[in-house]
C-alpha cells in the first residue's frame, strides 16, 4: 500500500480516510488478513477510524474502544467489494503489560485465520509480535480540531 498522509478536521472525516484504506484494500482481493497498527496519543482518532472501518464493512454494532477487555470482534455481513464476510478484531493494549498478555488471548490464531481485519490501538506495546506485513497508522494532533494521519 502506497504512503499516504491526510488531515482531516472532524470524526466524520477521519471515519471516510479509513474507508478509502480499507476499500483500496478490498479492492486487491487479497486471501490474506489485514492488520493495521495505530499510533497516537489519547483522543488522537484511533477509535474514529476503527468505527470507519467498521461502517465501511457494514457492522451495526457500536464500536467503541475495548479499553478493559482488550479486544472485541465484530462480524460483518459480506462485504461488496470482495464479495467475503469478514470479522473485525479491535485490540487496544493501552493497559497491556507485555505481549504475552496477548498471545494468551489468542492473538496469533487471529492473525493466522481467514479473512480477519485487526485493528490494534497502542500496538507499540506488543512490537514484537507485531507481524511484517501489516499498515501503520499514524495520529497527531495539529490543533483540537485537526489531526495529521500517516499511513
């Protein structure tokens, strides 16, 4: 995937630049899983874009950042663009003490099932578990409204 940078002024906005990522990854048609590594401070829009992508596969459920239980799955109805159902595993590791905390949640069988979309806020925590090929999303804030995101 191409380097990408963007700054967007709303949570709306935010939400559509994780839709147009996670359509031009539909678009591939890949077999693999996408797994998309979130960097930022708090209230940097970490769990805005989840909720774009999550609006973008057609989940119903509230999304909301899974602080305390560590990681929430969503399953979405099949997807149009590639024609897959796909499930939605959102991590935050913000109370995260080590990967192994991770691991034990079965953090690798995700990363190795099928057609899985992972979202992990705070994945600097359990960098060495992180897989090579994954996208890293980058939040800063340029004032209370905007925010630059690199991809």
């Amino acid at each position: 995937m191409n380097k990408k940078q963007t700054l967007t002024k709303s949570p709306k906005e935010t939400k559509e630049f994780a839709k147009e990522l996670l359509r031009e990854w539909l678009g591939l048609n890949t077999n693999k899983n996408l797994v998309i590594c979130l960097y930022g401070n708090l209230g940097g829009g970490k769990t805005t874009f989840v909720q774009g992508l999550a609006e973008e596969l057609g989940i119903k459920e509230t999304v909301n950042s899974p602080t305390f239980l560590i990681i929430k799955k969503y399953t979405a109805a099949k997807n149009k663009t590639a024609g897959k159902k796909y499930s939605l595993y959102h991590f935050d590791c913000y109370r995260v003490f080590g990967y192994q905390e991770i691991l034990d949640l079965g953090f690798e069988e995700i990363i190795s099932g099928k057609n899985n979309i992972i979202a992990i806020e705070w994945s600097e925590k359990i960098k060495k578990i992180l897989p090579e090929e994954r996208i890293d999303v980058k939040f800063e804030f340029v004032d209370e409204k905007i925010r630059k995101i690199t991809i």
